[in-house]
C-alpha cells in the first residue's frame, strides 16, 4: 500500500516536469521559426519568391525571398546562394551583406541569403551549435540564426538509410536525402529539398544566369578549404579570380570532381549554360576537432584545439590564436564575389557586371562586416 | 588540466556513480552523465541540449522498434519454428556448409540496410534457434549472430558508416565493394568457424529431432514464410530500382509484421506489441541517453579534446589510436563514430600514408561497424543476447576473440594493399 502514492507522486512530478520542459521547448524551437529581417539596401530593385520559379515550393518552408539588384545597365547576371548550409554562416552574412551594402553599376545581381531556408529553423543533433549568434553593427548588436546543414525533418522526414541522386543513380547516406548541396539539379515532383534545388536550377534557366556563385565553409581540417571548386567551364573564372585576390589572401582554384553528384558546381554547369562555382572558408565552428561550442566560437573562430591541431599539422589553413573570425571570412567571399564580377567580361560570353562599390579585403577584415550590414530595428 | 578533460572526468564519474552505485539504468545514467558534464562546464541544466541529443537517432530508434515488432510476430506465427526444422532437416549432413549458410543469412539483411540491429532482428531472430539445436552454447551463438550481423553492416552494397566518412571529405561512395568484401566475408567465415566449428562434429538429426516442432510447418506450409520472403524482395527492390517507392525500412518491417498476423498460428496481436516494446524500450532509452551524452560532451569541448588528443599522437598512435578509439566508440554509437572521429582521422592518415583514400575510408568504416558489439549500447550484440535470453555481458565475453580477429584482418589489409 505504501508504494502506490509513492509512484503516483513520482510519475506526477515527473509528468509535470515533462510538461514544463515541453512547453519550454515548444518555445525555444519555435523562436528558430521566426526568420530575422533583411534590409534591402539601394541597390535591392525587386524581391521575389523562389517559388515563382517551382510552384509547388509556395507555402512550404523551402520558399525563401529572392533579391534582384538591377544596374538597369545591361551586362552579365550574378546569382549568389548563400545559406545552401545554414550552419556555415560566413556564407549567409555574405549574402546578406550583399543584399543590404551591394549597389551595382553594370548587369543584374540576384542574391539568396537563405537557399534552405528550412535549415535555417533547427541545428543539428550532437553538434551542439548555438542557436543564434550576434554582429555589432554601429547601431548595436544584430543577431542571426545558426541553423542546420540539412533540411529540417519536421518539414521532411523520414530519410531512408540510403539517399540515391535522382538523375546520376549516385548513391549517398541517408542523411544527404535533406542536403542541398546534394540535390541538385532537382525535381519539380521531389521532395522538399529537390524542389528548392529544382526551383534555383528553373531561376538560372528562365533568367539566362551567366555566373553561379555558391558559398559555403568548411572545417579547418578539411581538405577543400580556403578554395573555389569551379565546373570545368568556370575554371578560367576561378584562376583569374585566384590571381585577382592573391595581395590580399590565399585562395586555391579546383576542379569540380566528375564523378560527385547533386552539387551546385557539378549539376549548375553541367545542366544550365552558368558558370558554376562554390566557395569555402575555414569555420572552426563546424568542425571536428572544436573546443567548447558557443556563439563566441562562430564570431571569433578562436579555438585552442585548433591552435594544437595546427601545431602537428593537422589542419589545413594557417592558424593561431588569433582564430578566423567571422568578419574574415566574409571579406574572403566578399572580395571574391568582387573579382569574378571584375573578371566577367573575360570569361563566357564576355558580358560584364560590376557590383560598384565594394570594401577590399582588408577594409572588412578591419572594420567587422558589421559595419556594412543596416543597424538592427 | 584542460577544462574540457575536467568535464569528461565529471561525466564519466557521474555516469559510473548513477550506474554503479545508484543502480539507476544506462539511460537515467547516461542523462546524469550529461547533466554533471553540463554543470562542471558551466553550461547549467541545458534542457535544449539534452531534448536535441535525445532525438539524434530518432531514425534507428524506430528501425529497432519496428524490427523488434516483425520479430515478435514471426516468433508468434511459428514461423521461426518451422524455418528452424526445415533448416535443419535439409542440411543436417553438411553441418559447416549449414553453418556458412547461416552465417549469410545474418549478414544479408545488414549489407541490404546497412544496420547490425535490423540483421540481428530479422534473419538473426531465425537463425538462432538453430543454432541453439546444434548444440552451440547460447552465448556462443549469440556471438556468432552478432558477429556476422556486424560484417553484413559492414559488407557492401551499403556501408552507412563508409557513406557517413565520403560524405564528410566529399569523396564518392565508390570502389568500396571490392575492398569491403575482402574485409567482411573472410573475418565472417572465420568468426564462424572459431565460434561452431567444433560443434559441427557428430552432429546427428536423431540428437536433434527432440527440440524439432514438426508440427506447425505441415500445418500451414510455405505461407509461413511469406512475410520474410516479402521482407527481403522490398528490401531488396528499394534498393535496386530506384523508380520503386521508398517504403523505408520502418515501414517494410510493419507491412510483413502485418502480413505475418495472418500467414501462421492466430496469436493475440495487442500482447505481441507490448511483449516485443517491452524488450525494446531498455535500448531505446540507451540511444536516447548517448545522444544526450554525446551532445554534452560536443557542447563543453569533451569531444574536441578526445579528437584532438588522438591526431596529436604521431602517425603510428593515430593508426593505433584508429583500432581502439573507433570501435570503442561503438559503445555510443557505430554511426557516430564514424562521423565524429573516422573523417580526422582519415584526413590525419591521408596525411602521414601514400595510401588510397577508399581503402582507408573502408578499413576505418569496418572498425567502426565493429563497435556494434561494444557495451552498454551494443546494438548488435545486445539484441543477440535477448535472441538466445542471456545478458549481454556473457555473450561480449565469446565476441572478443572474434573482434580481435576482425582487428588482425583489418590491419593486414591496411599494410598489405
């Protein structure tokens, strides 16, 4: 008889804690729903939705704003993806930046700061990585969520144990079926995450893109890191934006391997007339051989494992204590994204765009790319 | 000291006090473990952290759950007990071929999905039995079951923990078939041969007709079989056709479980589901625990500090390092292992070696496979040992011997190719 109130008392405690935990979650998770605004800046002329170019996509959480920057001077056209991985976030503040600094002067520049925007509403089991993190601005401190590599489950689940590339046969993990990075060229009839490749893919077709630029990070120790990966047509882009950038920092230029399939450098040229290349920074945060796992990590990317692991050459980019920060690795892909529109009356069909204005490499690094993101509101 | 080895020593202490002492299951253990780690590093009770850990197999919790249902089901249809007779009348003459063929058995539901657990839970459930009627030891057919369910994870077409390594240095998931056969195939027969060979010898089907239940196969025939044969033809085809629907393996286990409540003896369905979730929830709640435990340890730099120390050893300590870290971080999880630990690692000896990365990516994705057998998750092991109703720690005992022989055949393919 004694036991009886005994369990009862447990479980309801249990229960209620269960109950409070619930409701406590129900709200952490669902704030990661709520996307944080973008500015357009001066140069923004028109925003659209992805789904224009798929549908099916209208609704969904793959939907995401598609942000034209007209020269209204006729050249070349730009896409730029960023947040194909929403835990590599140099990519997306690039794209951001983009959007709100960016004021070209010659040919039209299209920008996707969210590419998976579903990603973007959940982080990665194990990994631990913080949910938000903060850029000082002159107006104070903005913040931008951190999300997954892959599409959130919630919005497509379940994967099967084997993950096989619709039009090459490849196959892959199950847990690449939610990558992006993976899905490419895409079907309109797929799931969530072909369909946004299908959709991106439809937007370079109808929209005749000349140049694809897809940025991404990569961990330190990773082979491919501190690169462009170029299609075999985008090579001569990639080398002449290599040398372009060489003052200021070092970059590599790879060749898009034939055999890896579903990636934007691979399916991009191979199945539309762009120029398809993918750009890598070193970002410590997403990496294996990480210290403590916080916001502070993906700001600074200062991390005394990686200052070890450099130390018996276990990683494959410079590195110290001064870390990669943030801000760095956005001048990287900021200075780039500058040099291939330089370089863009050399290459294809000769056509130019010019972004206009645009800090140098080391003016970024300098003032944090902060400074040319809009205050926050 | 780094605060990051504190923090380890905390939640490994934790673990141990909860387990140990405190009695409390793996699981409780395991989230204690978690929470202490969390405190020392000054992360406070990280609720986020632990609901998100808890959910990262959420995909093999339900694979277990399902398999484990089918499972019951087969039992309870008689299906088992007519394979069983069937099995041994027709080889009873050829034990070792009998014992090769077994051996297969196990392994082909692994190489099809890629998972130990659903081997073990599917033909490794029909296997058993058989070899219990042989005269083998129960711990030592549990061995062998989960022996030879690792080698089908392991063996190709599908090798998750492979994929899981290309996937992380963006190499192809090709060219692994040859050389994950020669790793997986001999160690498999071997392990066999080590394990029952010697109970191959006088084998007679008078001695074993006794535990034979005739019976049951004569009264309902080859419609017995129909939910394993369905089993393996929608395994198969959702592998090789890719215009076929992907049922997943979820939902292959569920449509034969449901086909098997009206191929064989009328059992009472709603007793079955509770006796086969009964069986289930220990390990469940094992996997839930090790992703709270392993998120933990990412968030306050246990695992940076793991990983680190390992390449920081030299080339010849980081292929050593590769023989004992990765299966003995089985004992969390084979998958995560991979991920975690198996691309550094590979980068690392890459680096120090003129060796193929394929080669290397598959060495490393076997000695992954075999941490299935290490305790406490021990997926493979651990439902083999319910297989032949012992606890698990009888039968890790007779899969040393064959887990130091997949490690030798490991290394002379590292230095021989």
């Amino acid at each position: 008889m004694k036991k009886i109130p005994v369990h009862i008392i447990t479980a309801s405690i249990l229960s209620l804690l269960a109950i409070c935990a619930v409701v406590y979650l129900a709200v952490v998770f669902g704030a990661a729903r709520k996307a944080e605004p973008i500015y357009p800046g001066e140069g923004v002329t028109q925003v659209r939705m992805l789904s224009e170019w798929c549908p099916s996509l209208k609704g969904t959480a793959g939907d995401t704003e598609v942000y034209v920057l007209d020269s209204g001077t006729p050249g070349a056209s730009m896409l730029v993806l960023g947040g194909t991985h929403p835990n590599e976030p140099a990519g997306y503040l690039s794209a951001v930046m983009l959007v709100e600094y960016c004021r070209p002067s010659c040919g039209i520049l299209y920008v996707i700061p969210r590419s998976n925007n579903s990603g973007f509403t959940c982080t990665d089991p194990l990994e631990a990585s913080p949910m938000t993190f903060g850029i000082e601005t002159a107006g104070g401190v903005r913040t931008f969520r951190f999300g997954s590599r892959a599409t959130n489950p919630v919005d497509q689940w379940p994967d099967s144990e084997v993950y096989i590339h619709a039009s090459s046969g490849q196959i892959l993990s199950g847990s690449e079926t939610r990558n992006l990075n993976r899905a490419y060229p895409g079907r309109e009839d797929g799931t969530l995450t072909e369909k946004v490749a299908f959709a991106i893919t439809e937007l370079i077709k109808n929209n005749y893109i000349d140049i694809t630029v897809d940025l991404h990070e990569a961990s330190p120790e990773y082979t491919t890191v501190n690169a462009i990966v170029a299609h075999e047509d985008a090579l001569s882009l990639a080398f002449l934006t290599m040398w372009d950038v060489e003052e200021s920092f070092r970059i590599s230029a790879d060749e898009s391997p034939r055999n890896l399939h579903g990636l934007t450098h691979r399916e991009l040229g191979d199945f539309t007339d762009t120029l398809a290349l993918l750009m890598e920074t070193a970002n410590p945060s997403q990496g294996r051989l990480r210290g403590r796992t916080d916001a502070n990590l993906v700001v600074s990317g200062q991390d005394k494992f990686y200052v070890r692991a450099a130390s018996y050459d276990a990683v494959t980019v410079p590195y110290d204590e001064r870390g990669i920060s943030i801000s760095e690795r956005c001048a990287r892909h900021v200075s780039c994204l500058a040099a291939m529109a330089e370089m863009s009356p050399f290459v294809g069909e000769g056509r130019e765009i010019n972004l206009g204005d645009m800090p140098a490499y080391e003016e970024i690094v300098a003032n944090g790319i902060g400074y040319y993101l809009h205050d926050p509101v | 000291m780094d605060i990051e080895l504190i923090c380890l020593i905390s939640m490994l202490a934790a673990f141990l006090l909860a387990n140990l002492l405190l009695k409390l299951p793996v699981s409780i253990s395991m989230m204690v473990a978690a929470v202490a780690g969390a405190l020392v590093g000054g992360q406070g009770i990280p609720v986020r952290h632990l609901f998100e850990g808890a959910f990262a197999y959420l995909d093999t919790i339900m694979t277990i759950s399902c398999a484990m249902i089918f499972m019951t089901f087969m039992q309870e249809s008689g299906a088992l007990e007519a394979l069983k007779t069937a099995i041994v009348r027709r080889f009873h003459k050829v034990p070792v071929l009998m014992l090769f063929l077994l051996t297969a058995t196990v392994m082909f539901p692994g190489m099809i999905t890629g998972s130990s657990t659903a081997a073990v839970l599917s033909t490794g459930a029909l296997v058993a039995p058989v070899l219990l009627l042989m005269g083998i030891p129960k711990e030592k057919a549990g061995a062998m079951i989960s022996m030879a369910a690792i080698m089908g994870m392991a063996a190709p077409p599908v090798n998750i923990p492979a994929m899981l390594i290309c996937a992380g240095v963006d190499i192809p998931y090709t060219g692994f078939a040859g050389i994950l056969f020669l790793l997986t195939v001999p160690c498999a027969l071997i392990c066999t041969l080590v394990l029952g060979l010697k109970y191959c010898r006088n084998l007679s089907l008078e001695k074993m007709s006794d535990g034979l239940d005739t019976g049951i196969g004569r009264e309902y025939g080859f419609r017995l079989y129909v939910p394993a044969i369905v089993l393996v033809i929608l395994l198969v085809v959702s592998r090789l056709v890719p215009s076929f629907p992907q049922l997943g393996t979820c939902l292959i286990f569920l449509i034969c479980a449901f086909i098997g409540i009206f191929t064989g003896r009328r059992f009472n369905v709603w007793k079955a589901l509770l006796s086969s979730m009964d069986d289930t929830v220990p390990i469940l709640g094992k996997l839930m625990g090790v992703g709270m435990f392993i998120q933990v340890m990412t968030l306050v730099g246990a695992r940076g500090w793991i990983v680190t120390g390992c390449l920081g050893l030299g080339l010849w300590f980081v292929l050593v390092s590769s023989f004992v870290v990765l299966p003995a971080f089985g004992a969390v999880n084979s998958y995560g292992a991979a991920s975690v630990i198996g691309i550094p690692l590979l980068l690392a000896i890459q680096r120090g070696m003129s060796v193929r990365s394929v080669t290397v990516a598959a060495i490393l994705a076997f000695l992954c496979c075999l941490g299935d057998i290490m305790p406490p998750t021990a997926l493979a092991g651990n439902h083999a040992a319910r297989l032949v109703g012992l606890k698990y720690r009888k039968v890790f005992a007779h899969s040393l011997l064959p887990f130091a022989i997949c490690l030798a055949g490991a290394a002379a393919v590292l230095f021989l190719l």
